[in-house]
C-alpha cells in the first residue's frame, strides 16, 4: 500500500526547516520500503509572500519572533497554519525540524504523523518507511533479547 510522506527541506538533502518556515514541501511517496520524490507543493503563503515582497512576514510590526514558529500567532498565525495543514492532508505523515502546537493537533485531527527530527532526509525516510512498514504487516515493534 503506497502512501505519501511531507518533508520540510530547503535543499532536498536534510530535514532543517520548522513546520512554519517551510514554503514548499516536498512530496515522497513511499511503498514498502521504496521511496521516490513524486512532488514540491508550494504554500500559498509563500506564493503570496514573493509576490509582495514580504519575506517570510518576520520581524515585522507586531511579529513576536525573530522565526517563523511557536503557538499559531506568528508569522502568518492560525490560518497560515490551516493553510500548510490543508496543503499536505492527503499524506501519511510530516517530517520536519518542528512542528508546533497548533500544527499537531490540526494533524492529530486528521490523523496524520507527526516526526520532530533534524538528520537526512534519505535517514528519515528510511526509518520512517521501515516503523510503518512493520506496523502495516502487524510485526512488532518490541526489540527481541
């Protein structure tokens, strides 16, 4: 059963963005233990943001943060949120550096994955390929003695 896993990169090569930098996701999909990039989806945020010229809205008048992350009121708040959320429903999981409060439960509502890890991209795959395989053919996950 293939299904697809969103990863936060800025250079395709390692898991380094928070939920709320990323401005495009790159798309995996994934079958048993294969994996193969299928996509880039681009927030419309960060559409909107080349358009005006607004880098990444930090630091700007009433921004409490000197980065795009914490409790939904940053940078784009609630509905940036949405919007990313929305933007990835149809995959199994996320993988970023972060992925904050508000995020997680948005996620958790959907049922969809949520891995906090900082390493490749090409190692979070991997691992990840491997945990959901074994939880898809019922093998256990306990480490034999």
């Amino acid at each position: 059963m293939a299904y697809k896993i969103a990863v936060g990169t800025s250079d395709g090569v390692n898991v380094d963005l928070k939920f709320g930098e990323v401005t495009s996701f790159t798309i995996y999909e994934v079958d048993g233990l294969e994996y193969k990039k299928i996509e880039d989806r681009t927030t419309q945020a960060s559409e909107k943001e080349q358009v005006e010229g607004n880098a990444a809205n930090c630091n700007a008048e009433g921004c409490k943060s000197d980065g795009c992350s914490g409790n939904g009121h940053r940078c784009g708040g609630g509905a940036a949120v949405e919007e990313r959320v929305t933007l990835i429903d149809d995959c199994r999981c996320v993988v970023c550096k972060k992925v904050g409060f508000q995020a997680q439960k948005q996620f958790e509502r959907k049922t969809i994955s949520v891995f906090d890890i900082e390493c490749s991209v090409a190692e979070a795959l991997e691992k990840i390929s491997a945990y959901f395989n074994k939880i898809d053919n019922n093998v256990s996950l306990r480490r034999k003695v």
